[in-house]
C-alpha cells in the first residue's frame, strides 16, 4: 500500500510540474498557415491563436495614403563670389501593420480568435535610392547602412526621415509626374 501511495504521489508531483512546462512559449510549436503567416496556440485557451504580423501598410486617412512630403530650397546671395544654397526635405510616413484574420479564418477556421502577437519593438528604415549612401558617403568617407530609423510600439507609427537634397529633388519629380 505504501508503494501505491508513493506512486500515486510521484505521478501527482510530474502532473504538476509538467503544467508549467505546457506554458512556455519555447516549447510550444509554431504553425504557418497559408504558407507565410506563423501562428502559436494559446497556452490555457485552445480556441486562441497568435499570429505574427506579416505586412506592414501605409496607414490610411479618409481614403489616401497618410504621408508628409516636405521638399525646401534655401539660397542665400552673399555676394557674386559666393552663393550658397541649401537643399533637402522631410518625409513623415505612418504604416500599421495588415490585419490577417481574414487569412486565417478562411485556412483554419471560423471557430477559432487570433490576436496578434504582442511587438514591442521594430527597426525600420526607408530604401528607395542610393542617392542618400552615395552624398553621405563622398562627404564622410563611410558608408551608412540606413537612411533613418526608428522604433515602433504595436499596431503602428509614424516615421521621420531627413532627406538629402539629391533624395528630395528625386521624390518630388516622381511627386509631380504622378508616379505615386
């Protein structure tokens, strides 16, 4: 009888110390649903997933795209010898990331909620041209790897970045020839 009970108790201690076992994200195995969105189960909840966000959209106001595009020209005359003019801009763009429940209510169901994964941080820098690395490179002697950062708390935000004045003649010629 005393065998029974200390097995009966060595079974209860595993049951108890595997529970927590159940509850760690690294243990638990992810899913990709439609071939490129990660999903994790929910450790209490089986109906609950968590999805990793995949897309990152320009945010959109009343229909268009949320966007600043400053372009400035600064000359300033000292005389014939020596005009001096400063160029450059500012562009501001605010993104969010996509929503793929859509997704992932068609692939693996209606009976199940997905939540995405919390993000508590994100680098992010704008490449459209290498107008940017080749004046800070000739003026520096190094090359910069990123145009500008910044970090992101969940669902979006908006980023600034400094522009050369190469990057923001190039930006407002595609501006004003409709090109985006």
């Amino acid at each position: 009888m005393a065998f029974n009970k200390a097995a009966g108790l060595l079974v209860l201690l595993l049951l108890i110390g595997t529970t927590g076992l159940l509850a760690d994200p690294v243990l638990t195995r992810p899913e990709t649903v439609a071939d490129r969105i990660i999903i994790y189960p929910d450790h209490k909840n089986p109906k609950l997933f968590y999805y990793v966000p995949t897309r990152l959209n320009l945010s959109q106001a009343f229909g268009q795209p949320n966007f600043f595009f400053y372009k400035y020209v600064y000359a300033k005359n000292q005389g014939a010898d020596d005009p001096r003019s400063t160029t450059g801009g500012v562009l501001t763009l605010s993104v969010e990331f996509g929503d793929e429940t859509q997704i992932l209510k068609k692939e693996k169901g209606l009976q199940f909620e997905y939540r995405p994964v919390p993000v508590e941080t994100i680098d992010i820098s704008l490449r459209y041209t290498g107008l940017e690395n080749k004046e800070e490179q000739a003026e520096t002697g190094e090359e910069k790897k990123t145009l500008g950062s910044n970090k992101v708390l969940w669902t979006g935000k908006s980023f600034t970045f400094p522009l050369s004045g190469a990057s923001a003649s190039y930006l407002w010629k595609i501006y004003e020839e409709k090109k985006a």
